[in-house]
C-alpha cells in the first residue's frame, strides 16, 4: 500500500490565497449584485507593455518558421537573457555577478518554494513573521519545520522574527542560530525596507555564523528611496552567503506570464561544493527551462523602451500606494509601506482581529484585502492592502472605506 508524505498533513488549513479566493467567491456568489473590488493577492492588473507584446508576437513567428523554430531552451536560461540580467540588474549596480550565476525560471515563487529541496533537512530556517506563507510551507512540505501548534500559530523548529511597529518591521538578528534565513525586501506583506548597512550586518551575521540567506528581491523595482539596496550583492561578502530570487510579475506584469530567475553565486559553498553545481543538477533534472517566447518578453524588459515603459507602469502602482496610504491615514488609520512597495500595511480598528476586518471590509464596503494574521502571528490585527488594482478601483476602494463607521 503506498503511503502518503505526512508532512503535507501538517499543513494547517490551505493556502492563504486559495482561502481568501474561496470566500470571495462565496461571496459573489450569494451578493451578485455587488462590485467587489480585490486588493487582495499581489496580482497586476495593467496590461503588458507594448514592447513586451512586441517581443511576444515576433517570438511566435520565429516559432512559426522552421530556420527560426526553437525546441527545449537551455535549462538554465537563454544567454540573450542572463546577458541582459547580469548586465542591467547586477553590473549597473555595481554587483558582481556573472550570466552563468543566474538561472531563468517561471517564476520566483516556484524558486522560493524549491531551493530548500538543496540543502539538509536538520537546517534550521529563520523567517520573519510576518512572511510570505510559501517559505514557510514548503519547507513544513519538505519535513524541517517541527511540531504546529494551533495554539500560537507557529511550527517548533522554525525561528521566528517578529517585523513589529517598534522595529520598523524590520528584523532583530535572531538569538538562536539559524542555518537558513529568508528575508525579503522590499518587503512582502509589510512593504518595509531595510537600507543598506542594516543589510550588510545581515550579510556579515550570515557569513560569521555559516547561514545562507535566501534573499527574495521581487519587489525592487518599487524601490524610490536612496541607500536602500536593490540586491543583497550590493553589500560586502554577499557572494560567499546569499541566494538572490527575483521576479518578472511585479516590475513587468509578468503574473500570467511566468518568468523569473535565482542567481546563486560560485563562491557560495558547503565545504567544497559549490550550491551552483547543486541547483544547477536541480534545474537539469527537473526543469526544461522557461520557454523561448516569454525568454524573449523578459528580454524586451531591459530594453530602452521597455525600461522606459515599465517605469512608468510601476509609477502608475506607486500612485495607487500613495492614494491608499494617504486616504487611509486621514481616516484616522495606522499604516506603513507603500513608499518603497505596492503594499501597505495598516492596523485594524479598534479590536477587531485580521480575518474580523476581512469579512467586514468584504461585507461593508465590499473590498478584498488580505488578513494580516495569514502571514504569520505577529500580522494578527494588521491587515495588507495591495496597490496593482486600477486607479479607478483603488479610489472607489479607499473611498468606500473612509465612509466606514466604527
Ligand atoms: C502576494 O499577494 O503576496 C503575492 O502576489 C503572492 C505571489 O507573488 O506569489
């Protein structure tokens, strides 16, 4: 008789999102007269950019044509693209990183979900709490993470870093030694940053104590402040203790797309092997790489028009942000973020917990936002707002809420 991975029978109930689209459903379904509006998931809601479809229609065509067709890509990505990568998000920056350190993907959640499978099941993982669940889940998949207790809502062999108001939502260094830390900056669900010698105090911690850092740098393309680092190679040593994920959804609207990439350094080591030549093996024996058409889309991204198109794409979001943290804050709310991200973070009202205001917001003003308490307990009473609606939705949504009474 086959027998299951009880691992997954830990997980405690589904997937924050899955949950959340269920309820609305519901929902929708029972209030068909009602326009809900979703700032809910992190998904974009502008179309792709004209240089992107471009790239995408002449992709297809080369396709179409047998001098041009293309069959499996290269498992680690295509050199047009790690080229352009390594050239524009790491040279520029001044970070060393070469094209054969970066390995294209569908996306970063995938490898964030993935790279744990690497390295040993007795590491012991730090997340900061709140975090985005899927860091936390696949590796409870995976068997690392302990015993859950219901009652606290975290797993016996995690650490955990709480991100409250009094740090900043900033992580302290934890004071038991982690093997594997994840952070992410911009920060998802806070939209918190760190600049760039709180980081590099990380870097040097990693280092000192023998961790990686899992760094998912997704969101840096809302970056609008100075000394706030746009990669984690932008500090000191960062090459012998960092992972860097990224991303194609946020910064190109890449979310029904899929593309992203995982640069892990060459001189990131465990003894004398290389974590490259590990997930290089991971890659070549479980992925066929991200296809050809949507390599090329990625590709467009860096390109002077493209950059120039999604710059404005992502201002669009930042004055989406800008709108909702304003609005909110003369209603008399408490909120952070959205000034180097497309979330903000705000404290319930008066007592009411993360998943109370959810069902509020939803029932009364009809707008969908993410509970606080799913990223983790220290989210419990916050609650996350994202900035990839519509101008026109993001207004009536604030709007709605202002009109609110507690
Ligand atoms: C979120 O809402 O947290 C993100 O959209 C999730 C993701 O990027 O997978």
């Amino acid at each position: 008789m086959f027998q299951l991975n009880d691992n997954y029978l830990k997980l405690p109930g589904s997937y924050l999102f899955s949950t959340i689209g269920r309820k609305v459903n519901e929902y929708t379904k029972a209030h068909p007269d009602k326009r809900v509006i979703r700032l809910g998931i992190g998904d974009v809601t502008q179309p792709l950019a004209p240089v992107i479809i471009e790239a995408l229609h002449k992709a297809v065509d080369e396709m179409g044509c047998a001098e041009t067709f293309r069959g499996y890509a290269p498992d680690l990505g295509y050199d047009f693209l790690r080229n352009a990568i390594a050239e524009n998000d790491y040279k520029k920056r001044g970070c060393n990183i070469s094209a054969d350190e970066i390995f294209v993907s569908d996306g970063a959640k995938c490898d964030s979900a993935n790279i744990q499978e690497i390295f040993g099941l007795n590491n012991k993982i730090a997340v900061c709490d709140p975090v985005y669940p899927v860091y936390v889940d696949s590796n409870v998949m995976a068997g690392r993470t302990g015993v859950y207790d219901k009652e606290t809502e975290t797993w016996s062999d995690v650490i955990y870093m709480p991100c409250v108001v009094e740090n900043n939502f900033a992580p302290m260094l934890p004071k038991k030694t982690p093997d594997l830390i994840y952070l992410c900056f911009p920060n998802n669900p806070t939209g918190a940053v760190v600049n760039k010698d709180q980081l590099q105090e990380w870097v040097d911690y990693a280092n000192k104590v023998g961790a990686v850092i899992l760094y998912d740098a997704a969101y840096e393309a809302y970056i609008s402040e100075e000394n706030v680092p746009h990669s984690i190679y932008e500090c000191e040593g960062a090459r012998t203790c960092a992972i860097e994920l990224r991303s194609f959804s946020k910064n190109a609207g890449f979310t029904g797309v899929r593309l992203g990439f995982t640069v892990v350094p060459k001189d990131l080591k465990c003894g004398d092997v290389a974590l490259h030549s590990l997930w290089a093996r991971r890659h070549g024996t479980k992925y066929n790489g991200a296809p050809y058409i949507i390599q090329r889309a990625g590709e467009a991204v860096y390109s002077e028009e493209g950059r120039e198109q999604l710059r404005k794409q992502v201002a669009y979001y930042m004055n989406n942000a800008k709108y909702i943290l304003e609005g909110l804050k003369s209603a008399g709310y408490t909120v952070s973020g959205g000034i180097n991200a497309p979330y903000i973070w705000l404290k319930a009202p008066g007592k009411m917990t993360s998943w109370e205001f959810f069902d509020y917001l939803l029932e009364n003003a009809n707008v969908v936002g993410t509970p606080g308490s799913g990223f983790g307990p220290s989210g419990e009473t916050y609650f996350r707002l994202t900035a990839f609606g519509s101008y026109e939705n993001t207004v009536e949504a604030v709007n709605r809420i202002k009109a609110l009474q507690f």
